[in-house]
C-alpha cells in the first residue's frame, strides 16, 4: 500500500458565511412566507446536523409563483437585450464576488470537497451567466433569419448534485432569450438557489422575472402540472424524467430533459496511462460519483489491464476521504441517507452478483454518510451494477481485445450522455466519437465542462442540449 500524505487539517472558514436560520419562498422579488405553512429541515450530510429550516411551497404558493413569472413576461421579452444581458451580467459578477461564500453554502449542504465547490462548481455557474449575458443583445446573430422570440414562463427543476451550477444552466439561457422562471431546487440542497436569490433581488431584476420555490416531489409535480409555463426543463433521474415529459405532453408544453447516466471511458493499450489513470479517478470519483456524466464503466485494453489496475488501486489508496469543509478533501460526504442507502445496496448487489470488490483503507468520520471509493472487478455485461446508474463512488471494470467489441460492450446500455476515450490515435478518438451513442465524448481527458459547450443525451439520458447556443435554442420559437 502507498503511504498516505500525513497532512494537517486545513479547514475552511465558514465565518464569512451569511445563512439565516429560516428561508422563505422568493416570488415577485420579494422572500414571502408559504401559504402552505409548511417548512422541512436541510441537512449538512456531513455530520447529520440541520443548517436551515426551509419553506415547502404547496399548490397555491406555485401558482402564486407562476402568476408573478406570467405578469413579468411582457415587459422583461420585451426590454432590449443589451438591457436585459446588464443584469445578466450583474447576476454573473455578484456570484463571482461572493463565490467564497456560495462554495463554503455548496459544501455545507451538500457534502462536496470545498475544493470542487470553489474550484468548479462556483466559477462555472459564473460563467454560464457570463455567457448568456454576452448573447443577450445578439439573439438575431445566434440564430440569423429565424426571428427568434422567447417562449413565456419557464418551469425548472434540479437536482442536488450540482446545485449552484444546475441554476445557472437553467435560469441564465431562459433569461437572456427574454423568458421569465419559475425554480425549484432539490430538496437536500436549496441553500445556494435561496442564496443566488438574495443575489438577483440586490441586482434589482424587476419582480417576477426569476421565482424560487423550495420542496420535494410533490412542489415539482404542482410546478409541471399548471397551465402557465410554457416550457419544463428538469435534470435528474430518468424516473422522474417521465411523469416530467408525461406533464409536457399533456400540457402542450416544450420539454428538455436531461437524465441519467452510465458513461464508458475507454482505455486503449497505446494511452498516456499515468493520465489515464487520473482521468479515471477524476471520471468516477469527482463529487463521489454523484455525476450524471460519470464515467462508472471503465472498460481497459486486455494488454494492458494489470498495469491500469494495479496503479488505479495505488491512486485509490492515497485518496483522503471525509470533512468536505478540508482543502485537502479528494472525497466528501454522501448527499443524503436515502443515497447512502441506495449506493450500499448497490454494493451489496455486486457481491451477490459474484464481483470481486476493491475499497482502500480509509478512517471514515464516526457521523454522517460516508462511502469509502470503491471498485468492482470480474463483473458482466448483465451485471446490475454495470447496467444501472448507482450515483456513488462506484466503478465497474471490464475489459476488451478490439475496437468493434468495446464499441458494442460501450453501447449496450439504456443510457447514453457520455463517455470517454484514451489512445494516442487521432483516428481511433474520431471512430469512436462517431460510432459511440453519446451526447458528450471527452478524448484524454474526462468532466471537462465549458459554457460555450453543448451537453445532454440520447436514449434514457433524455434529450435537448444546455450550454452553448444550443442551450438558448431551447428558450426561443422561430417564425
Ligand atoms: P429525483 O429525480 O427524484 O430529483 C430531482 C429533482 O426532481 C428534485 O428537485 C426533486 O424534488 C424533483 N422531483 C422529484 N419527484 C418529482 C415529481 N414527481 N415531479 C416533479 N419534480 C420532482 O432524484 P433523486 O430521487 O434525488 O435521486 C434518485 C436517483 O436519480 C439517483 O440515485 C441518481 O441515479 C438519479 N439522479 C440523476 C441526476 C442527474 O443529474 N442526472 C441528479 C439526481 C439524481
Ligand atoms: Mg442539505
């Protein structure tokens, strides 16, 4: 075993943190009670502590939500775009100067590393609002001779896996193609959506243009089922992905929806392995596998099998697993008991399912919910584990002689958002990228993420496209 860096804790502060021990619902510009009367607990996952109470919008805050969306549409589509791209622009720098603050909220309430927070997830949900911003005022030139025009009220809903950043990919395209929103984070993690809410009420964006409602379940299906919103945008489990297109269906509505995931990385004999291996690691482990785009199918080149593992094993030996608040943090926390749950009985799947199982030694924190990384060997192609998305830090490995092979193993899957390819073959990544079934194909490298870049599936992984001015298409009808 690799001896572990003995390093000392290098916590965080959270002083400069500004949380209120209350949250309201955040309609028309203004943080209103629910009429609901109802609140729920979020939960820091780390310690299984409660940091906030939080409203539960029921059906007459919802349509309070969407009434105040519809009364601000007219006026909003109808400002000029460089006007409207100036709050964008505003919404895009207040995150940039508070993004201390939104990483430490990330990690609290979510469990992930500080480090990911402050280094992916904040930046980029920054300029995701930056980039809608700068398209604001040049819609016609997006898409030239189309007469673009926005759709109405739009109706999102996210998961709590990237919360801050799930945000941003829905409000800033809705906003700068001139439709107004209504929002719904999940339940686990709302603090940075209530946040960001707070940040576009100081921006001054007249009431109504952008509504936050918090709740579960029931909040997102009152959110799908009324009238008003003209478009449903939801990223997060396939499950709920079809009561979501159901809703759209029956509705009328447009829909984008952007689902599960059980990506492939590919790795060829003649690939830089160090990298790699990293490339690995960063594919399945990144935010503790709660990654729609996680790379959870490794699949190695037979030749080069027992080199990948053994050093893949020596990478996983050295990771540091617990408080997410630590800078030194690779590994945080699971984002909720129910997931916890779900990821354990996935492990416990593999093992019936006759699997060898590989986990490194790691002190996991007496409270809170912790999974140790791990990785499955000897598995099938029919094997639960390599069919289902588990959303945890859990990898299953195969391997192959031939391109033709590993492009039929890679594609036998209901899923299809991305996957990953390693080969110093020009020519291998381009057949690959053309014969592999997926929305998003990273060549040496794995999770690259930019706001100019189109992303979303085919099959089960559902469809349309965020990021990018594919992203704003999905906010505008043509002549
Ligand atoms: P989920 O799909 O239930 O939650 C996502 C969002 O949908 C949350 O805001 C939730 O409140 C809302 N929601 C739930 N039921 C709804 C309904 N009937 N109508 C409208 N909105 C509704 O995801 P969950 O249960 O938290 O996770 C279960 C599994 O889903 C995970 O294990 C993972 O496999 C997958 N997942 C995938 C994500 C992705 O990014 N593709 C994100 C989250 C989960
Ligand atoms: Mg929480």
């Amino acid at each position: 075993m690799t001896e572990k860096w003995n390093l000392s804790a290098a916590p965080e502060s959270t002083s400069h943190v500004e949380l209120q021990d209350t949250y309201h619902l955040f309609i028309n510009g203004e943080f209103r009670k629910p009429k609901s009367g109802k609140y729920f607990d979020t939960i820091n996952p780390a310690t299984n502590t409660v940091i906030a109470t939080v409203s539960e919008a029921g059906k007459q805050d919802v349509d309070d939500a969407m009434k105040a969306a519809e009364k601000a549409f007219p006026a909003w589509s109808k400002l000029d775009g460089k006007e409207r791209g100036k709050y964008i622009f505003r919404i895009a720098r207040m995150i940039q100067e508070r993004s201390r603050e939104f990483a430490v909220i990330e990690s609290l309430d979510g469990g992930k590393p500080i480090r990911e927070s402050r280094d992916v997830d904040i930046p980029l949900a920054a300029a995701h609002f930056f980039y809608c911003a700068g398209w604001a005022d040049k819609l016609e030139y997006a898409f030239p001779n189309r007469s673009p025009k926005p759709l109405g009220v739009a109706a999102q809903i996210i998961p709590w896996n990237f919360p801050l950043l799930m945000a941003a990919w829905k409000i800033a395209p809705a906003l700068a193609c001139g439709n107004t929103v209504v929002l719904k984070p999940a339940e686990t993690t709302p603090l940075t959506a209530l946040k960001l809410a707070e940040i576009i009420q100081e921006a001054g964006l007249p009431p109504g243009v952008v509504n936050i409602v918090t709740g579960a379940g029931e909040t997102g299906a009152a959110m799908t089922a009324h009238p008003i919103p003209k478009k449903l945008a939801f990223t997060g489990s396939t499950e709920v992905g079809k009561f979501i297109y159901k809703a759209a269906l029956d509705g009328n509505k447009k829909v984008t929806l952007e689902l599960g995931g059980k990506a492939a990385n590919i790795i060829f004999d003649d690939a830089p392995i160090e990298a790699a291996v990293e490339g690995i690691i960063n594919g399945i482990y990144f935010n503790q596998g709660h990654v729609c785009c996680a790379g959870s199918r490794l699949f190695v080149q037979e030749t080069v099998y027992e080199e990948v593992l053994s050093k893949l094993k020596r990478r996983m030996d050295t990771f540091i697993v617990g408080d997410p608040m630590d800078k030194n943090t690779d590994i945080g926390a699971i984002n909720s008991k129910a997931q916890l749950k779900t990821i354990e009985e996935y492990l416990k799947i593999g093992r019936e399912e006759g699997a060898e199982i590989y986990q490194p030694k790691c002190n996991l924190p007496k409270t809170g919910n912790w999974c140790a990384p791990t990785l499955f060997t000897n598995v099938a192609q029919s094997n639960r584990i390599v069919q289902e998305e588990i959303f945890g830090p859990v990898l299953a490995i195969q391997t192959f002689r031939t391109i033709d092979e590993v492009i039929d193993k890679a594609n036998n899957t209901p899923y299809g958002l991305s996957a990953g390819v390693w080969t110093d073959k020009g020519s291998k990544i381009f057949q690959l990228t053309q014969a592999l079934k997926a929305g998003v194909i990273w060549a040496n490298t794995y999770n690259k993420f930019d706001a100019t870049s189109p992303f979303g599936g085919y099959k089960e992984s559902g469809f349309g496209r965020e990021g990018g001015i594919h992203g704003m298409e999905a906010y505008l009808k043509f002549d």
